[in-house]
C-alpha cells in the first residue's frame, strides 16, 4: 500500500468510488471505516506468526503425549520457509 497510497486516499480518488459503487450494498459501504496497511511485508509477518502458532501446536502436542517426534504440517514448512528466506 505505501507505493499506492497516491492511488486510493481520498474520498473522491476511483478506488474510494469503486469501492462504494456495489449496487444495493453501497450504503452499507459508506458506514464501513477502511484502512490501509503501510508496511511492505505483511505477508512475510503473517507467514511467521503462523510458524510460530504451529511450533506452539505441535510443541504442546508432543509434550502432551510423551514424544520426542514432530509431524510437521505442510502449513508449518511453508511458514518456516518463508520466515528464513526472509531472514525474520
């Protein structure tokens, strides 16, 4: 958003026209407050909570059953993929 922001703030700019332009749903629209995110790297945030969320899953389920093994979801090799990548 921050390389955009030119594009969409304001109430007259044509993403604020797009956006309350639906049809039946538009008054609707108008009472509900929209925000734009300024950071580059929301993704890169969210796929490392995730990890962490699941490191925490996981961590708990084998203390709870005694193992010393993790399955690893795919969903958890994802996150841990992008947060080194990324050097999180």
């Amino acid at each position: 958003t921050p390389k955009n922001i030119q594009h969409i703030e304001g109430k007259d700019s044509e993403f604020m026209k797009a956006y309350r332009d639906k049809g039946r749903v538009s008054s609707i629209l108008g009472n509900i407050p929209l925000f734009a995110v300024m950071v580059e790297d929301l993704g890169v945030r969210g796929a490392h909570h995730a990890c962490l969320e699941e490191y925490k899953r996981m961590t708990k389920e084998a203390t709870n059953a005694n193992e010393k093994r993790f399955v690893v979801s795919s969903y958890a090799v994802s996150a841990i993929a992008v947060t080194v990548a990324v050097g999180a």
